[in-house]
C-alpha cells in the first residue's frame, strides 16, 4: 500500500531526527491519501503545463511517485 501524506516541514524534520510523536505520525497517516493499486506513474502536473507551453516533450517531466505494477505483476 502506498499512502500519502501531507506534514508540515517542521514535522518532516522531527520524523527524521526521530523526535516524532507517535500521535503525530498516526494523525499524519490517517489523514493521508491512499493510492490506488495499479496507479500510473505520478507527475507534478504544473509541470506538464511548463513543458506544454515551453513546446517541450511532456514524457521528459519528472516522476514524483513510480507506477505501481502490482496488478500487472498479478496477472503474470
């Protein structure tokens, strides 16, 4: 399962420094977004927007998150 989850800076930093709270980590997960099996892969779509206007390829914008091959990996 991929989660994401949206946490200040300052919590990013804690997390790293291993000064979370446990409270704050499942507050962070549990308002998270899940990810659904099978996803794409994920781009920052301001991105697309700059290489569209710019006339540049668009396959070249950079991954934020990789496709989750899960599903086709079941089939086989």
């Amino acid at each position: 399962m991929q989660i994401v989850i949206d946490i200040s800076e300052d919590d990013y930093r804690k997390v790293q420094d291993g000064r979370a709270s446990v409270s704050m980590m499942r507050k962070a997960i549990r308002n998270g977004t899940i990810l659904p099996k099978g996803h794409g892969r994920l781009i920052d779509a301001d991105d697309i927007d700059n290489h569209i206007i710019g006339h540049v390829d668009t396959r070249s914008c950079p991954t934020i998150i990789e496709a989750d091959n899960a599903e086709s990996e079941d089939k086989e």
